[in-house]
C-alpha cells in the first residue's frame, strides 16, 4: 500500500494512484474502469471517471451528430426521387473516402516537408 493520503479525503490514507493523473486515492475514491477500446482496466480517480466520461460522450455525439445528417438527408433524396437516393448513398462514402485522402496526403507532405 502506498503510504500518502487521499488528495479528496486529507487524513485517509490512499489505497492506489490514480491511472490517470497520478493522485493517490482512498478506496471511496477509486474506481476500476475498463477501457471500451483497449480492453484495459483503470484504476481512476472520481476526477478522471469524470474526464472519461465526458470524453466518451463527445466521441458519441461526434460520429452520432453526422450519422443523423447522412441519413436524413438520404431520407430526403429517397422522397424526392429513389434514383437521387441511391445515387446520393454511393456518393456519400466516397465524397468521404476523398475527404480522407485528401487529408492523409496533406499530413504525409507535411512529415516529408518537416524530414528536409
Ligand atoms: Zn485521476
Ligand atoms: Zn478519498
């Protein structure tokens, strides 16, 4: 056991260190969390929880926010005519899969530019 005490609780000693900012924490304050996407179990603070979560959060509202505008707007090309749907949902990975490109091409001339 890690002998300081709790930096929520001053006088209680911590039972671990905070995974993810390094505090030391009492039992109450520590809890375990297992990352959705390295499979990995935390240690972590009430701070950090918090951190996490709203992290978590944004990712969702990030990929739900342009998946609710694609289809949507699919939906309304299928109403206008079948033919400016379909054509629309082909179009719409590749307009991304080119917005993607794009952007990977910029950063691998940026590191060549940055090696000489
Ligand atoms: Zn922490
Ligand atoms: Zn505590």
């Amino acid at each position: 056991m890690p002998k300081a005490s709790c930096v929520y609780h001053p006088g209680r000693d911590a039972a671990a260190f905070c995974d993810g900012c390094g505090a030391p924490v009492c039992a109450d304050c520590v809890s375990v969390r297992v990352s959705y996407f390295s499979r990995v179990a935390q240690k972590l603070c009430n701070a950090c929880i918090a951190k996490s979560d709203a992290k978590a959060a944004a990712i969702l509202i990030g990929a739900f926010v342009p998946f609710v505008l694609v289809s949507s707007l699919a939906w309304a090309f299928f109403f206008l005519s079948p033919l400016l749907g379909w054509l629309y949902l082909f179009s719409t990975p590749l307009f991304f899969g080119a917005l993607a490109l794009r952007y990977y091409r910029r950063r691998v001339e940026k590191i060549k530019a940055k090696a000489g």
